[in-house]
C-alpha cells in the first residue's frame, strides 16, 4: 500500500478584496463586475511560490527533523528559478539531509497532479518517504479576469509506504493538447482563449472521460465518491460534472474561491489539503487536474486520517488572514507599476553565489552552532563559544533555529531604510531554549505589536535583486497575534 | 590595570571647521579648514609633525581608503598617516593613536584629523550601503534610527515607564540640545525648538522621531598632541591634559548570547568603568564637570547617562527632565550642541566633542562657557545598541 502519511498547506495572510480590484479597473473592463465578491490570497512582498513551498513543507509537523524522507518534489509553473533546482532550495531551506533525490515538476496547470502520480508510482520498498509540495503564484496582467480569480498559496504531502493516512487507489491521466491558454517561453503573462471554449469542449468533454476510465478500472461506483475536487476557474462546474459522472453533487469539494482564488497548479493538492482536514476515516477521495488533458486520482482515507493534523492546516491559514483593500499594494508587490522608489533604494546588495554556498546552511536554513561544552546555542555559529563563561574553541554542533520558540525583546517601525512594504519591522528576538537573532519581521499586525510577544521563524525574500533578478532568502520573525506579553497562546 | 596615559599627553591645539551642509566644500576643505585652525592654535607647522592619524568611516563617500588623502591634502612631509576606521567611533580612534604615539616617545608631535562628507549621497539620513556579503544576508535591514529605536522599546519595558514618560524626556534631551546649539556659530543646526516640537515630528523609527535624530553634516576636526614637557618649551601655560582614554567592542555577547537585556550599552558600562579607574574618578557624577555623550539619537544619550554612572539606572529620564543636564544644571551634557546640533560628520565627530571639552577647560567657549569645569568627557560610539564600539575620553586640566 502507498498513500499520503501526512501533510499541510499554506496560505499567505494578506487577502485582497477583489471589490476593491474591480472598482479600480471597472471603468476599463465592466464585465469584471461579475468578479467582484470576496477575496483572493495575495503573497506578501517577501513571498513566492519557492517561499509558500517551504511554509506548506513546514506545515507538516515534524519536517524538518525528517530523517525519512528521500525524495522532495516542487511542482509549480511559477517558480523563481528557471535554472536553479528549485526542489533543492526548498530542501536546503528544510535544512534536509544532502542525500535526497529533489526535482523540479513543471510545465502545466496539471503539474502537481502529474507529479504525485508519478511521485506515488516511484515509492520503492526500502526507499524513504517523498516530499511532495505544489505552490503557485501566478503572474497575472492588471485589470484581467485571472487577476481576480487567482489565489496564491501551497500545499505539501509526505507519501509512503508506510503509517498511510490516504491510501493511493490508483490514478488514470488523458493526454490532449487543448490550449486553453499558454505562456511561452518567453512570456511573462498567460494568453487565454474563450471561457464558453474552454468549458464546453475543454472541462465538459476531457474531465468525465477521465474520471469515468478511473472508476471503471478501479471498479468503484461513483455514486461511492465522498470528496471530488476539480479545481476550475467556473462557478459549480465541479458540481455540474460530478452529475454528469454520477458522483453524488454534494461530494463536489468546495474549491475555496470565496477566500483563496484558484492557486493554479497548486490548487488541486492545496483542495486536497484542505479535504483531508475535514474527512474522516474510509472516505474515498478523487482528485482531478486539469490542462491539456486530465488527471483522475483517488484516494481513500484510512483510520490514521483521525489521528494526525498539519499545523495550521489550510483551514488554519484561512483564518490567518488580513483583509487588504488597496490595491495599489497588489500591483506595487507584483512590481506592475513602475514607482518612485527612491534614491536608498539604488544600493547594490548582491549575493555572491560563492559566500552563498559556503554559508548556505546559515542563510537558507537558520542553523546556527551549540557548543558541546555548555550547550549554548548561538547565531551565528562561530568559532570561539559566545557564554563569557565557556569561550571553548570549535566547539559547535550544528543547531536549527527554525521551528523554535523565541520572544520579542525590542522591535521598531523604521520608516526611513528602503522597504517594498514601509515601514520595515524588526527587532531583537530572543529564543526559549538560547540564542537570539536581530531579525526583520513580516506579515506584522501594527496595531498588536509589543515587546514580549512571541514570533515564528518564517522563511522569506530578505532582498530582491533587481538588477540580477536575484531573490535572496532569509529568515524573518512573524509575531504570533494569538500570543498574549508572556507568549502563551490563547 | 596598566598604568594608564593620564597626564602624559597635552592637547596642544585643536581646531574644527563649520559643520553642515557644505555644498559648496570637498572633504579636502574641510579638513583644511579644521587643521589650519588647529595649527594656528597649537603654534607649530605642518613641518613639526612627525606622526598623523586620519578618521573617515564612509570613506566610499567622499576622500576613498588610506591615509593618502590627508597627506596630500596638507602635503605631509612623506611622515606616517594612519587612516583609522571604527564606526561612528572613528574620530576618537585617530586621537588615541596619536596620543598613544606621544605617551610612547614614537612622536614629539602627533596630528589626528577626522573628515566626513556626507551631503553628497542625495538624500537625508546615512547612506544605504553594504554592510559586507555575509551579514547582509542575515542583518536585519535596519536603519541607524531604527537600530537606536530598539533601545527605547526595550528601555521602556524594562523599566515599566509609560512611553510617554520616556518620549517627554527624550524630547527634552533635544531641546536641551537646540538651546546649546543656538549659542554655537558652527553649529550645523542652530534652532531653538519646544517639547512639543518635538512630540508632533513626523516619526523616523518608532519611537523616534524626527527631532530625535542627531543632524547628518559635512565636517572635520583635528587636534595636535604633544607631552607636557614639549607643551611647555613651546610657550604653552595652561594645558589641558588627557585623563583618560578608553575603547570598548561587543563580541557578540549582546547580538547572540540570551542576557543582555537590550535596554542599555554594555560597553558603555565597561569603557566607563576603565576610563574612571584611568582618571582615578570614584564618584563620577560629583566629579564630572560636564560631557558631551553621543547622542545619535535622544535616546542613546539617556541610556548613556546611566551607563556613564552620571544618573541611576532608571533614573536619567528623571535628571533630565529635572534640568540636571542644561547648561545651567549640574553637568552640562552637549553644551555645544551635540551631534544633535554640532552636527555628525561621522569621522570627525569624537573630535568634535574634545574640542569643545578643550575650549571649555581653557575658558575659550565665548557665550557657552561654563564656569570653572575642571573635567570633561567624551563618549563616542558606533554601531548598533547589539553591535558597537564606545569610547569613553576624559580631559582636564593639569593638576585636576
């Protein structure tokens, strides 16, 4: 048996009100108004799809002290690097073991669901268990229906042989060119053709087949199917094709496009995500992905599915949630205006790839050392103990901060050093267990930030370099409003 | 502890340029500026000097690295010129060299110029810059204002004030500072402004704001150094000698190790302690005459009051509300003005603030003169609150 053993999702904070969207586009295109009801998620400047890659991965409990995992897979169409292994980043942000096979899935809206098929089928006895994370953010032209549809976010599943809270039945893919819509090589934006197309002869022709070829070979009635998920950018059509299959219409998953939007190739595994915190025990789960061609997988939950929870869980993430309605901050964080940013903002900060690799594990991973004499643990690792009591030499053990408890022991709101979102938060924070870093924060609530609240190491753009289209990543300090002064949740 | 170097070294001139913006100056004027001055005063030629240390900090700025500049500014006679470089700290390094060099017999006569110019990057504040390859991949993207802001946050916590409390007395720390200015003519800022001035400024870093943050100018100063008994064959009477002259680097104790509390400068605390064994002071706040703290921003200088054991740990929010710090209280603390209104060029501020403690003790301070000061400080500082270097200088007197 292999099957998904556990996983989590991510969601940015930030939720864009698309009213506000269409109210300053409408003049342009009236037919937005069609699009003007809730909200779509909206990476924050610091983040894109390789950051809500790490945050998803991170949702998984456990992760990052994973010594069982042996493969991670990244799927997206929107990933920062082109030619950089993205799958490797994520691995070394995970501060994961270097033997590991990572890969990059892309190319198609169909991507993640194209992937774990082939991720499930390549799960080998004696093998560890395989990452799997999807995440999109997708670039979309202003004033365009896909801006408003859109959503940004991830999800991560850990596949295995083993401890299986979904179990895979089997999976049926349909390949066909149909072109809904393409983004060249070249280009930076989508070209689409006509939805009433794209429906009618795309999802209402390629999805039954596929679905139907599945149940038939599985031999499981339809009628049997107790989550169905199809994300698709038309209200009910999953309702719609679920009737047309035979599944019972109430199974159709709600595809979350009130609060999240459609997170393109990541949205089918991030509606999984989402489905899999709700289901219960012996439930069959089908997931269909569509572009140029079908994906069908079905899945059926196990007695496990009661034991475990992802950390926040999408569900989680939804509740997070910071309502923006300016929508110049949407087009200034997707640099789709050109803004005066001021002379500060000319400094060249370069990253150089060399300084980069021989300090990746600190940059990308926040390992700092833990001196084997004392046990203070200290960021950056150095050479000589930082405890006035201790001094020894080369002394350090490798120590991720990652995923620790820390506290605000000072902070500011700095309006005057160059920020893509002023003012730049950060502080001085100070970890339960020892050490301390001086930290730009994000994701902050102005009004609720105080000394003595405690935050999460969240893994971030620190600097884009514009001049070298180079996202350096480092880690921030997100305060947790749900702690009170002595850092207790509530 | 070593010996020490009080009394071994006179100030035997000084002199310090307008500070500003000078548009219409080079780094190279205003050094000329500072040290004709200063040779004016000491009464020796560029000829006489055997040894000189020279202060930028943002060199890339304006003059570029060495001691070349200065030696071609002053056509040097091919002597030794150190170019010296230790954050904000930097003026007073290039005068403890040159005054380490005198107490060692290396030099007769040493010079120490510091230079900074600043107004030429094309906005206000300091400029945006690298701070190396590897710590701007972890440095948070901090400010100077926003570094300083983590002290009153911290502070305020620590000490359980209402952070109105504390922003009344920060804003009295600059409105004592303007009042000193005024009465400067090379001021950089010479404004008289009232609390509320500065309460209704737009905000820099939180808490800081506008007029919490010291004046970003163009500027030098330099000082020539000789041994007393020099000072004295060249003519000189009343000489003004070094007390005391200490440095102090964080380690990484602050930024890594879980103890610090953030709300004060553990180096101010150790160079105090060093500077006031140096002098033989014990009871700092009676025997202290006045100061000139680096007060970057209005709460660096409350912290240091603390630190410099001139008011109780928790308490100097009080002292300088109570007017303990004007220049009519009873220590007198930027009575030039400060970096506040002085002004900061950068490389020449420790400078800077001997040379008003040096004006003082000789009775040249025309309108700011204070009676009778017998001992002066200076506390020069750079870098972070986590991250930093303080020197504390004390000068007097000889025979104070």
């Amino acid at each position: 048996m292999v099957g998904i053993a556990s996983f989590g999702g991510y969601v940015p904070r930030l939720r864009l009100e698309r009213k506000a969207c269409v109210e300053a586009n409408a003049w342009f295109n009236p037919a937005l108004r069609a699009y003007a009801k809730g909200e779509r998620s909206m990476a924050n400047w610091d983040e894109d799809s390789l950051t809500m890659a790490v945050a998803a991965a991170r949702d998984v409990p456990g992760i990052e002290r994973s010594a069982e995992l042996s493969a991670a897979f990244v799927a997206s169409t929107t990933m920062p690097f082109a030619d950089r292994q993205n799958a490797g980043v994520l691995a070394t942000a995970l501060n994961l073991d270097e033997s590991l096979s990572t890969l990059d899935v892309t190319g198609s809206q169909r991507c993640a669901t194209s992937g774990l098929i082939q991720a499930l089928h390549g799960l080998a006895p004696g093998n560890g268990r395989t990452l799997f994370v999807a995440s999109e953010q997708r670039r979309t032209k202003a004033a365009s229906p896909l801006e408003l549809l859109a959503g940004d976010g991830a999800a991560a599943l850990v596949l295995s042989r083993e401890e299986i809270i979904a179990e895979f039945v089997g999976s049926y893919q349909l390949a066909a060119d149909f072109v809904d819509h393409y983004r060249s090589a070249q280009d930076t934006f989508d070209y689409s053709w006509e939805e009433r197309w794209i429906r009618d002869e795309g999802y209402l022709q390629i999805v039954p087949r596929a679905i139907k070829t599945l149940l038939e070979r599985l031999e499981v009635p339809a009628s049997r199917i107790g989550h169905f998920i199809l994300p698709s950018p038309f209200p009910k059509l999953a309702q719609r094709i679920a009737k047309t299959v035979g599944i019972p219409e109430n199974a159709a998953a709600d595809n979350l496009d009130g609060m999240i939007g459609d997170t393109g190739a990541a949205h089918s595994l991030l509606l999984l995500a989402y489905v899999l915190g709700q289901a219960r025990p012996e439930e069959y789960i089908l997931v269909a992905g569509f572009g140029q061609g079908c994906d069908a997988l079905l899945f059926r939950t196990t007695e496990r599915l009661a034991g475990f929870s992802p950390r926040r869980g999408i569900k989680g993430y939804l509740e997070r949630r910071r309502p923006e309605s300016n929508y110049n901050r949407f087009l200034a964080f997707r640099n789709l205006v050109e803004r005066e940013k001021g002379i500060r903002a000319e400094a060249d900060i370069r990253a150089p790839l060399s300084t980069l690799y021989r300090n990746r594990r600190m940059a990308m991973a926040l390992v700092g050392g833990q001196c084997r004499r004392c046990g203070t643990p200290q960021f950056p690792k150095g050479h000589v103990c930082v405890d006035p009591k201790c001094g020894a030499l080369d002394s350090q053990e490798d120590y991720c901060f990652a995923g620790r408890t820390a506290r605000i022991q000072s902070w500011t709101a700095d309006r005057l050093t160059y920020s893509p979102d002023p003012p730049t938060y950060f502080g001085m924070v100070v970890f339960e267990q020892g050490g301390r870093l001086m930290a730009d924060f994000t994701d902050v609530d102005a009004s609720a930030i105080r000394v003595g609240m405690s935050v999460d190491m969240v893994f971030r753009v620190k600097h884009y370099d514009e001049l070298r289209h180079f996202p350096k990543y480092f880690w921030k300090a997100a305060p947790d409003a749900a702690s009170d002064s002595t850092g207790q949740k509530n | 502890m070593a010996r020490g170097i009080k009394d071994k070294v006179v100030i035997l001139g000084m002199g310090c340029s307008r500070f500003g913006e000078r548009w219409d100056c080079n780094a190279e004027d205003l050094v000329v500026e500072a040290a004709e001055e200063c040779f004016a005063d000491a009464g020796v030629g560029r000829e006489q000097i055997d040894a000189a240390w020279f202060s930028t900090a943002i060199e890339e700025q304006h003059v570029g690295k060495s001691g070349v500049p200065l030696a071609f500014t002053l056509r040097l006679p091919f002597i030794p010129v150190t170019r010296v470089e230790n954050f904000c700290a930097s003026g007073t390094e290039a005068f403890r060299g040159a005054v380490y060099a005198v107490a060692a017999g290396a030099a007769d006569l040493a010079l120490a110029v510091g230079v900074e110019k600043l107004k030429d990057t094309g906005y206000g504040g300091l400029p945006q810059r690298s701070r190396g390859p590897l710590n701007d991949m972890y440095w948070a993207n901090a400010s100077a204002p926003g570094a300083f802001a983590q002290l009153a946050t911290a502070y305020q916590a620590k000490h359980g004030l209402e952070m109105e409390v504390l922003k009344r007395a920060m804003a009295q720390v600059s409105v004592k500072s303007h009042e000193n200015g005024s009465r400067n003519p090379k001021a950089h800022l010479r404004n008289r402004i009232d609390i509320d001035t500065v309460l209704r400024a737009p905000v820099i870093a939180e808490p800081l704001g506008l007029y919490d943050c010291c004046g970003v100018s163009d500027g030098a100063a330099a000082a020539i150094v000789t041994r007393p008994e020099i000072a004295r064959e060249l003519g000189k009477k009343d000489l003004v000698t070094v007390k005391a002259l200490q440095l102090s680097v964080s380690n990484g104790f602050e930024a890594s190790f879980n103890s610090w509390d953030g709300s004060h400068f553990v180096t101010n605390r150790t160079a105090a302690r060093r500077a006031y064994e140096e002098a033989g002071i014990r009871d700092p706040r009676a025997e202290i005459s006045m100061l000139e703290a680096h007060d970057c921003f209005s709460i660096t200088e409350l912290v240091t009051l603390e630190d410099l054991r001139l008011s109780e740990e928790g308490h100097a929010w009080r002292d300088i509300l109570d007017g303990f710090y004007n220049a009519q209280g009873k220590i007198p603390c930027q009575i030039d003005g400060g970096l506040k209104c002085f002004g900061h060029p950068i490389g020449a501020s420790g400078l800077r603030m001997l040379y008003e403690m040096y004006l003082q003790l000789l009775g040249r301070a025309a309108e700011r003169q204070l009676p009778d000061p017998r001992l002066g400080l200076t506390h020069n500082l750079g870098g972070f609150p986590h991250q930093n270097v303080v020197s504390v200088a004390i000068i007097g007197r000889l025979g104070a």
